[in-house]
C-alpha cells in the first residue's frame, strides 16, 4: 500500500451509511484513519467497519438520528470517548425532497432544514469543542450548485445549502487561529441511492437518468462517488492545512446560478 494520507487521524462523518459518506468512510480508512459513522443504517455502517480492520485500523458506528440535537452532540462525544481525539468531520447527511417555493409546506420545510443544516450546525459545535483540545482539525461540509439559486423544485434544499456555505465562512473566519479549518466540498450531479430512488419514484430509470444527465453536464457524465474521494483526502489530510474558508468544486463543470 502507498502512503498513508490519513495516518492517526480520527474522523466523523454524518451520515456515512450510504452513497458519498459511506464511500469516503471506507477511502479514509484505507488511507489510515480511524472512522466514526453517524446514522441509522447499522448493518451498512458494520460492512464498512469490517473492511476498515483489513486495512489495519478501526471503525465506530454510532446510531444517530440527526433531527435530534441530543443524537448530533452523541455523534461527537462517541467519537471521543472512543479515541480520545477528533480531527476531522465530514458533514454528508441531507435530504432532498422536490420543495418548489410556491407549493412547500412547512414540513418538508422544517424536515430539509433540520436535517441540511440545523444538524450540521450541532454537530460542528460539538466537533470544534473537541478539536481545540489537541490543536486543531478539520470539517468539510457538503455543498451542491443548488446553494447559487438552485432548480425552481428544489427551493428549501437550495436554502439549506446557501445557509451551509455561510456556516462554512464563519467557522473559518472565526476559529482559524485555533487551527479549526472548513471548506466547502460542491458536489455534482451523483446518481447515489437516493437520487435514483426519487427518480424511480418520479417514473424515470437510472439509465435514463444517466443518460439525461450526461446530455445536460459539460463533461458528459454524472459524478459518481468515487470522484469526490480523493478531494475529500486531500481536505482531511495535513496537505491542506493552509486550506479554509474553499469553495471546493467537482460538478462535472455543472454551475447553477
């Protein structure tokens, strides 16, 4: 195996069950990390953890419902407890409902800002609290083109996501010299569990989808997950401990705004 990127580290990620986070669990233990996974798909999360011992290091499962702040502080304090140590979080956990501003109501309203945002925020409260006691960290939150105006039936989802590139500045600004770093990961079109299974649910197949999206993007494909992999490494790694306060795009040159 090559150098190991992520060597020592301890890492949390929110919603790391599926799709993006369940895939950046496995790179980041791979590339030496110790892993905290936040969610409530046990059997997924215990998959993950039994490759992580392959590669020589540990995993963590903590089941978490993130529309409970009590659930997102646990997130934290588990890792810790555990590891005696955090140094990075990856926020991947969100929804996203179809939420046209004329038509929203305020449940799906409420659920998408919990879930998007109000969640994050809680779990970036808990994480910093860590990450200061042994001299710094990083997070990296999960962003979409949607957070530049979005699709007219995405509008919540696009709210959520602006308000995540705010919380993103802040915490650079306001505790970089602590050494507490957050950039902002923009994430393409990506044909993960939930996508496709909202588009079943709309009438359209995958290869459909696929197609459709291939047709719309610069590139000529969907992003899947392994092409955020080693962008993610690169921001949890010491390689970027100049980097704070990025606007980090793969978006298969896809830009809504």
């Amino acid at each position: 195996m090559s150098e190991q990127k992520l060597l020592g580290k301890v890492i949390v990620i929110s919603g790391g069950t599926k799709g993006v986070g369940k895939a950046a669990a496995e790179e980041f233990a791979r590339q030496g990390a110790k892993v905290v996974i936040g969610g409530r798909d046990e059997e997924s999360a215990l998959k993950s953890i039994r490759l992580m011992k392959t590669y020589g290091t540990e995993g963590l499962f903590v089941h978490t419902n993130l529309e409970n702040v009590e659930d997102c502080k646990n997130l934290m304090d588990e890792a810790y407890n555990k590891f005696n140590r955090i140094d990075g979080f990856f926020n991947y956990a969100g929804v996203t409902p179809v939420s046209p501003l004329d038509i929203c109501d305020e449940y799906t309203f409420d659920k998408v800002m919990d879930i998007n945002f109000k969640s994050c925020f809680f779990c970036c409260q808990q994480a910093i609290k860590y990450m200061r006691m042994n001299g710094g960290g990083s997070i990296v939150l999960t962003g979409s083109a949607h957070a530049w105006g979005g699709e007219k039936d995405r509008a919540a989802y696009a709210c959520s996501k602006g308000v995540l590139r705010i919380l993103m500045e802040h915490i650079s600004h306001q505790y970089s010299r602590e050494h507490i770093r957050c950039n902002y990961l923009t994430l393409g079109w990506t044909p993960t569990e939930g996508e496709v299974a909202l588009r079943i649910s709309q009438g359209e197949t995958e290869t459909h989808l696929r197609e459709r999206a291939g047709a719309y993007l610069p590139m000529g494909r969907m992003c899947e997950k392994t092409d955020y992999l080693d962008g993610l490494v690169y921001m949890m790694s010491d390689g970027s401990s100049m980097m704070t306060g990025s606007t980090f795009r793969i978006t298969a040159g896809e830009y809504i705004g």
